[in-house]
C-alpha cells in the first residue's frame, strides 16, 4: 500500500505541445449553461431591438417587392437580352454559397475531429438556414410565373407531363431541396438536449411548454446519447457528400452549357471552394460583433476567430488559383471564343467587376497571413465583409461577363440592375436578420450539451474530470 | 415490496464523470438489465462502461439511403423513359448519369431522414412524459449533475442490496424516484 501513497508526478508536456483550452478560464458545466441559456432569458435587450425593427422592415420592403415583382412580371428586373440571368441568379449563387460554411463546419469538421467547431456550429447552421432561404426566394420567382413552380416538382398533374431531368436545372431543385431539408434537420437535431436545458430552466408556463415540447421528452439518459451520437455522425457523413455536391450541382447549371467562360470542368471544386470561402466570411461578420455583445469571449475564443481566418486564407487561395487555372486553360485550349471570353473578362466594359473580385477575393485575404491581421477583431470584420462583397462580384463576374457578349457583336448588349433588383436584394438582408435575431433570442445560439463534452471536467480520464492519477496511469498500462 | 411498486426507482448523484463511469461499471457487473446513467452531454466511454451494443440507427440510415437512391433512378426511368418520352437534344431517354444527381441527392435525404427518425424510434421520443421529469433534483441533469437510476422492475432490484451497491460507489445522494 505504501507504493500507492507515494505521489506520482505526471510530467507536464512542453511548451510546444500545450494545447490552448477550447473555453478559456476552465468554467465549470453550469456556468456554460447559464451564459449560453442566459441569452435566451431575462428582458429583451434594446440593441436587439435597435436591430430588429430595421430588419423586418426591410423584409416588408422584400415582401413588398416581390409582390410588385409578382404581379407585375420579370420586366421589372434588369435582365435583358443577350443577359438573361442578372441579379436574381447572381443572389441566387451569392446566398446558397454563403449557406455552405454552416454544413461545413458542422460535418465536415465533426468527421475530421475539430472540436473547436463545437462553439461555432450553431451559429453557422443557423446562418446556413437563413442563408438557403434567401437564396430559395429567387429560382422560385425568377420564373417569371411563380404559380406554376409546382411543376419543378414530380407531382401528378392533369397534363400527365413530368419533369425532365436531363435537364440540370431539375438536378438543382433537389439539391437545393435537400441541402435546406437535410441541414434543418441536423440543426434540429443538434438542439434537441440544448431545448432540454431551456426546458428544465424555464420560469413560466409558456416557455415550459414550447421547449417541453420540441425537446421531445429528452432526459439525457446515455441510453439515447449513445443512439444520438451515432445519428448525429451519419448525418455528418451524409452532410458531407452533400454540402459538396450542392454547389457543385449549381455550378452544373453553368458548366452543362455550351458558353465559353462557363463551360468548363473546374467549375464543382471553383464554386465549393468559394461557397466555403463566403460562408466563413460571413460566420466571422456574424460571430465577431455576437461575441462581443454576449460577452462570449471565454467560448469563442481568439483561437477560433483565428482558426477561422485560416480557413478564408486556404479557400481563398484556392479560389485564386481557380481564377488563374480558368485562364490558363482559356490560352491553352486555344479556342477563339474562350480566349475572347477571358480577354473581355479582364478588359472589358465590365473590367471593374473583376478587379473587385480579384481584389476582394485573393489579394485582401492574403492579409491573414499575418497574425496581426488574425488577432486583431476590426481588421477580421472588415475582411470578412470584403470576402462576400468579392464573392458577390465573383457571380456578377460569371454570369454578367459571361452573358453579355456571346457569339454574335450584332447582339451584344450591357446589363444595369433595375431598382427593384437592388430593393429585393436589399430586402432578403431583412429576411435574413430577422430570422438571426430571432434565433439569437429564442434559441441557445452555442451548442451547449456539445461545448461541456469538449472541457476537460468532461473527460472521465482527466484529472479535472475526477480521475486519479493513479487511475491515469493504470488505464495507460 | 409494496412500497417499490408504487417507485419507479432508485436514483443516484454524481459530482464528476470518473466517478459516474467507476459506478456504471460497479452497476453493470451487478448484471442489472433496466437502468440508465443521464448525464447534460455524452460521456466518453460509457457505452463500455454501461455495457452498451452498438447502435442500430445505421440500419435505419442505410435501408433509408437504399429506399433513396432506387426511388430516384425508378422515378426518373419512369418519368422520363415510359410515362412521359419525349426526345431532348437527341439524348437518350433514359441514362444512369443524368439521373444520378437526383438520385444521388435523395440518397442523401431519406438517408438523413432514416438517422433521424430511426433515432428517436430506438429512444422512443417523442416522450411527453417521464417519472424522472417530475423528480425535483432531476432538471439538474441538463445543467451539471450526474445521475445512475436502476428500475424497480429490473429482476435483480432488491430495496437494502441496490441501495447498498449504489452507497459503495460513493454518490454523495441517493433517493426513491416515485412512479
């Protein structure tokens, strides 16, 4: 017994190889409960207020701009031959890509272990939701005659005629469908024991009721994590393909047709990579003034916001040789058409639409190499919001570039946006804030149950976790 | 035993997860079948502890994936090859590659769908009411307590032994959870 009560020393690791805890200042379960849960509870702040009230007017201003657009037709946009497809598709692409960062964070990082993401994801699935919804307004409308979008669907009508699914555009209805179907259901999934600690924590009946009611009877029993985890790894899994085929199935709609400058084999990886790209860039925008306005600095740590900086630099960087590669092999395959293309891109009437894309998108980002740039929380919100204004251009670039001039000079022609392009536009901000703000007051906007699995209190084999250090040892031999 | 049939069971609190996962093993080698450690987050290495099987919600995943991708290319050939022909581009009217995105994507959906509902059938939720819920100290298990609860109905549950065995492990509280 004696050899038991000698005091083993357990050597601490080099500097080198410390890790930065994920939740700074080791809290403890409850206190992660009550800051994030906190946020739910309690009078409504006025700054959400300050904040709310612009957003759903401007979603009025959405709803109001629709109608107009409805009731009116397509005329009302810009688009005009030779650019068939203007603001809408560019919208279209800018918002679906932008919702790509919260599925990606959410499963993508799960399978490959980060648990950093367990802070963020959330948030960034949440933002995903809102995103697709945006997006979903404009294929929808830009029909032109939205009452027969049902026929996008294979529903037995009287013209016993069915859709045609050669046709790539089809393929995206059920990307897109299942992207938003398959995301909600993982951010639904994921809240489940978090609604349970609203539950447990609620003071009135209302509130008792509504979490009561969709945490589904949730008791924490390990009995049902042990169930719970393994669905919440195969719906990562299955979000994984599927977060990548979703912008690739969009930039199908390009590449399937026979337009230089869109036809082309590097579109898939060229469209995720930036959808990734914007998607960060707008998680950071979100998160960095949420972080300081919640006082979350202990759970979105500085090493988050820098991890995250780290993620826009590779996406970005691989966006740039994207662009790159897109005119090499527009020299390469020497084709007049293509080479025009690429030349009129640059130097065109719209030569300022690709140097803000170049610019935003490749030159800026190149700052987070630098640590400086990464620790300091100004430079990252201004750089995550040059990020989606270069991303933005990036679809204009495409679309508008590549439309305006095709293969005939006799029908060239030069597309403006419309007020109502730039008001609807405007408008889905307000769709998307509203339901932000909505989300940040209502629900618990960290993934609580999922934060306390990653402290080291967590951890039975840890010391903080209760372990001894005798049983450390003895479970290593 | 008149009083344990009137209790749903005993319940047990724990302060740290090492302790909850020495107890769950002391339970599991007592052979107890109906009892359950709830805990705010998934502990690592309770499922061995508890002497959990690997779950079967992959089962329901992958018949949900399979069910997805013969809808869509059965869906697709139909649609387009038998019910409704009609010649686009000189292309075929029926081919494995153009149908495969739609296909592919609802793979993924009913797959997704499958993990989903497949979980909350195996843990039978929705649940609108459990005897613990009621349990005062018990909404403590979303916040930061630790509980092991052996059901009264559980063939080796005897009032003074499984109160006993659950007093070896050290929880600092134990308690009668009423039906």
């Amino acid at each position: 017994m004696a050899a038991n009560v000698t005091p083993i020393t357990v050597p601490e690791p080099p500097r080198e190889l410390r890790r930065i805890p994920l939740v700074s200042n080791y809290h403890s379960f409850g206190w992660i409960s009550d800051r994030v849960a906190g946020l739910t509870e309690g009078k409504t702040p006025v700054w959400w207020w300050i904040l709310f009230v612009p957003s759903v007017s401007l979603l009025g201003l959405l709803l109001f701009m629709l109608s107009y657009q409805i009731s009116t037709g397509v005329g009302v946009w810009g688009n005009m031959h030779p650019v068939m497809w203007g603001w809408d598709i560019i919208n279209f692409v800018w918002w679906i890509g932008i919702g790509h960062a919260g599925t990606l964070i959410s499963a993508i990082l799960f399978l490959l272990r980060q648990k950093w993401r367990t802070a963020v994801n959330r948030a960034a699935e949440a933002m995903t939701i809102f995103a697709v919804m945006c997006a979903g307004i404009y294929p929808a409308l830009h029909v032109g005659r939205m009452w027969y979008d049902w026929w996008l669907f294979p529903i037995p009508n009287t013209y016993t005629m069915w859709p045609q699914f050669r046709s790539p555009l089809m393929w995206d209805v059920f990307a897109v469908s299942t992207y938003f179907t398959v995301s909600l259901l993982f951010w639904y999934m994921g809240l489940i024991p978090d609604l349970a600690v609203l539950r447990d924590r609620s003071k009135t009946k209302v509130r008792q009721f509504m979490y009561g009611l969709f945490s589904l009877g949730w008791t924490g029993s390990n009995r049902h994590w042990s169930n719970y985890e393994k669905a919440y790894l195969l719906l990562a899994g299955l979000s994984t393909p599927l977060v990548l085929s979703v912008h690739s199935i969009v930039s199908l709609d390009f590449a399937v047709s026979q337009l230089p400058g869109w036809h082309t084999t590097i579109f898939p990886p060229y469209f995720v990579a930036g959808a990734i790209f914007s998607g960060f860039g707008m998680v950071l925008t979100l998160l960095i003034p949420i972080r300081s306005i919640f006082k979350l600095q202990d759970l979105i740590t500085m090493r988050h916001i820098d991890i995250m900086c780290k993620v826009t630099l590779a996406t970005g960087t691989i966006v740039g040789y994207a662009y790159a590669m897109e005119f090499f092999i527009a020299w390469y395959s020497g084709n007049p058409s293509e080479r025009f293309h690429f030349i009129n891109r640059a130097l065109g009437p719209y030569w300022w639409g690709w140097m803000l894309m170049v610019g935003c998108n490749v030159v800026v980002p190149q700052l987070f190499w630098f640590k400086w740039f990464r620790q300091n929380l100004v430079a990252v919100f201004i750089l995550s919001i040059v990020v989606n204004v270069g991303m933005w251009f990036e679809r204009f670039v495409i679309i508008v570039i590549g439309l305006h001039r095709d293969f005939l000079p006799s029908s060239w022609g030069y597309f403006s946006p419309s007020i109502v392009d730039m008001l609807t536009y405007l408008g889905t901000f307000g769709l998307f804030f509203t339901m932000f703000l909505l989300f940040l007051r209502f629900l618990p906007m960290i993934a609580i149950s999922e934060v306390k699995g990653v402290i080291p209190q967590a951890d039975p084999h840890h010391p903080m976790g209760g372990a001894k250090v005798h049983d450390v040892i003895h479970e290593k031999e | 035993m008149n009083s344990s049939s009137k209790s749903y069971g005993i319940i047990a609190r724990f302060n740290n997860t090492a302790s909850l996962l020495h107890a769950a093993e002391k339970v599991r080698d007592a052979g107890f079948r109906k009892w359950d450690v709830f805990t705010p987050f998934p502990v690592h290495g309770m499922d061995q502890a508890m002497g959990l099987k690997n779950s079967k919600v992959g089962w329901f995943t992958f018949v949900g994936g399979v069910t997805g991708y013969t809808t869509g290319m059965l869906m697709i050939w139909w649609m387009n090859a038998i019910d409704y022909p009609l010649v686009i581009g000189g292309k075929p009217m029926f081919s494995p590659f153009f149908a495969f995105p739609p296909s592919y994507e609802l793979t993924i959906l009913f797959g997704a769908f499958g993990s989903l509902f497949g979980m909350m059938f195996l843990n039978r939720l929705p649940r609108l009411h459990h005897p613990l819920l009621k349990h005062g100290q018990f909404a403590q298990v979303t916040h930061d307590a630790f509980f092991i609860v052996i059901e009264c109905s559980d063939p080796k549950y005897s009032e003074t032994e499984t109160r006993k065995l659950l007093e070896q492990t050290g929880t600092p509280h134990i308690e009668m959870v009423e039906e």
